[in-house]
C-alpha cells in the first residue's frame, strides 16, 4: 500500500521501540534469556480509517534461542509521541487500562465460562505483553498469520455480520451472569468512549445535528421531522450522558451488559478457508471502550458502523433477532438465574434509549458513509466543516435517512419526546 494509506503518525516508529525493547518483551514471553533478534522490520499495521484512538506498528522478528531459530509477526500499539488532537485528546484516557483489563481479567474469564458449556468460541487475540507506565502498550499476536484480514473494500456480509453478532451476543450473556452474582468483579469497567476528554464537546458529538436539521428542512417529504430533532438538539447531550451513567448513577430494570462500545467492522477481523473459500470465524478487536451500559449502546452503535446499507434498510430487525436468540440461548447454558430478557422488552429498551440513535443517524452516519461509500479522507471528516458538511449532500445518505426516520416513526420514537 502507498504511504498516503496509513496514518502519518504510524510510518516511523518511536525511538524506544527498538530491538532491545523487542528483546526484553520475547525474552520474558518465551522465558528465554538467551533469545537473540536476528532480524527486525517495522511497518504499520493498519490503513486510514481503522482506528483512531492510538497507533499500531507490526513487528517481523526473526529471533534465535538454544531451542532453535524462531518468527513471529507481532501487533504493537501504543500512543502517539507528536503533540496533536489525537494525542491531546486519548493520552490521559482511561482507555488503554479498560483494555489492559479485558484482554487480562475479563475475556480470559468469559471464555472460561464458555468452555465449561463446550463452547469454543474464541473472544480474544493472545496478548503477550502489556503496561502502562513509562508508555502505555499492548502487544499481541498477528492475526493476519493466522489468516484474519480486516474487510475494507466493501461492507459486511450478512454471515459475516451474524458471525460478529454472535460474539457480542456471548459476550453480553456472560457478563449478565456475572453482574447478577458477582458484581464488583466489573466495578472498574465504567470508562467508556464518552468518557475521553473532550469528546463531548468535540465535532464528532456537536456538529452533525445542525446540518441534519438542515437536510430535514430542504427535502420535502422530511420536513414533518425537523420539529422532533429541533427539540432533540436542546437536550441530546444530556440524554446521552444520562445513557451511558444510568447503571452506576440511576439504575433502572432493564439490560445492563458489558459493552464493546466501539463495535463497528472495522474493530474485528475475518478468516476465510485458504482452501474452499468458506467462511471460519470472526475475532472482534479493539476493547478499549469497554463498560457497563445497556446492551442497547453496542447494538444502536453497530446499526450505523457494522451493517451496510442494505442491511440497515432491509434486514435491521432479522439481523437484531438473530444476536437476541443467541444472547437467550446462551444464558440459558450457562444457568442466568436473573430476569430472562423478553423480546417485548428487548425492543422497549431499544426505544427507551433512542437519543443515542439520534445521535448515530444525525451524526455518525453521514461520515460513515462518506468514508466507506465515498473514500473521503477520515482526517478531513473529523476535523473539517466543509468536507463534514458534504456527507449531507450525499444521494445514499438522503435515502437511508427517509428509512431510518420512517423506522423511528413507526417504532414511536418521536412519542413524548
């Protein structure tokens, strides 16, 4: 790939992270003091648009112990050196510690319980090295030598997105189980996205919902909408706070999971037989946003970043089923003694905690669109006006929303707003 297709900040890494650093790291992981790098090449390891909250070198190392000459191919990822917005705003997180404790405490755990149901499904790459201070890193195997590749150039399939449903779903069923009996084991997850200095103040929340208005406003047949989402405008902000701070603040019967809170297509990985060209597994990535909020967040969020367009127009519902029959099925396995979710409830809970979709159509969408469908620069999106300001002049963008706002209709959205 062209230089110009990786993040700027991933094309040379920082000075420390070098051979002996490399070293220190292999020699602790495969309890070998005598392990000698032989050869060490860097290079990044995603494109633009993958993700945003860090940066992400791979690593090929070629190493010799008494054992015999050895490779790996390692996935580093760490913060920024170079001031910037990116660093400004994720450096003083509490991201990389959410993730650090996933991928050491909790999926370790969830798939603990999962095997003990004869479930083999795999939640998490091995991380092999992990910290926090001096720098803030994380280390794990590579997942394209195992045969994952992040699907860029066209949206999911609807196997594909079932696959990645299924994890979530076994993911939110576990961490039902365990809030119900053991509660403080979770206590520290309460750190979300939302949680990231300056992000609620920042364009990704702030500037979509005046231009919205403006496309409600010049396109006829949306026009009978702009008065709801003029009212939504006054007080989105706090709606969402209040979403994302009922479990701990204001507790309310209803589906508090252990949410991704990043869940979108780029944040996992899909593997494919070499062979047959039939489709084995998906490994979702990215745990930073982790935390306990209604399962509604994760779900809302993957309407608009994992599904394409003709899911969300045509399949939304089939799709939501399929994950609620396998979040059900897999809480009876492994004994849930609490409150069975319902589907009637299910859909309730949805609508009780539609600010957040407001916020994902009005403001998320347009730029997802404008990245995925139109190649638009993802620096661009997040930073300029204009260039934000043309996702709303796009064609698909003006026709999902007709079905999106029909949807909300329907499902009594704008009731009692």
């Amino acid at each position: 790939m062209a230089e110009d297709s990786f993040n700027a900040d991933e094309l040379n890494p920082p000075e420390w992270l070098n051979a002996q650093f490399i070293t220190d790291v292999l020699s602790a992981h495969e309890k070998a003091s005598d392990l000698q790098i032989t050869n060490l090449s860097f290079t990044p390891a995603s494109a633009k648009g993958d993700h945003y909250a860090s940066i992400m070198f791979r690593a090929k190392v070629d190493y010799k112990t008494q054992k015999g000459s050895f490779f790996k191919s390692l996935i580093i990822k760490t913060m920024p050196v170079e001031e910037g917005v990116k660093k400004d705003m994720f450096a003083d997180s509490p991201l990389f510690k959410t993730e650090i404790g996933m991928y050491a405490k909790v999926l370790p755990e969830w798939e603990r319980i999962l095997r003990e149901i004869n479930d083999t499904s795999k939640l998490y790459v091995d991380c092999i090295y992990h910290s926090l201070e001096p720098r803030q890193i994380i280390i794990f195997e590579d997942l394209v030598e195992m045969g994952y590749s992040v699907v860029r150039s066209r949206y999911l399939t609807r196997e594909e997105i079932c696959s990645a449903y299924s994890k979530l779903a076994k993911i939110h069923a576990i961490s039902m189980k365990v809030i119900y009996e053991r509660p403080d084991f979770l206590k520290e997850f309460k750190y979300g996205i939302f949680y990231v200095p300056g992000l609620m103040d920042s364009p990704i929340i702030n500037a979509g919902m005046a231009p919205f208005i403006d496309l409600l406003s010049r396109i006829p047949e949306l026009t009978k909408y702009r008065p709801y989402f003029e009212k939504i405008e006054l007080h989105f902000k706090d709606r969402l706070r209040d979403i994302m701070l009922e479990y701990r603040t204001n507790p309310k019967p209803g589906y508090n999971v252990l949410c991704h809170g990043d869940y979108h297509s780029r944040n996992m990985m899909f593997k494919y037989n070499k062979e047959t060209g039939g489709f084995e597994d998906c490994m979702l990535l990215d745990y930073q946003g982790c935390n306990v909020v209604p399962m509604a967040v994760d779900l809302m969020y993957s309407i608009y970043m994992l599904m394409g367009t003709e899911q969300r127009c045509g399949e939304l519902e089939t799709l939501l089923n399929y994950y609620f029959s396998v979040l059900l099925e897999t809480l009876k396995k492994i004994h849930y003694q609490g409150t069975m979710p319902t589907p009637h409830g299910f859909w309730a809970e949805m609508k009780r905690h539609r600010y957040y979709e407001f916020l994902l159509l009005s403001t998320f969408l347009p730029i997802s669109i404008g990245l995925r469908s139109h190649f638009m620069d993802l620096d661009d999106l997040m930073h300029d006006e204009k260039t934000r300001k043309k996702c709303y002049q796009l064609t698909d963008f003006v026709e999902e929303t007709k079905v999106m706002l029909a949807r909300f209709e329907k499902a009594g959205y704008f009731e009692d707003l």
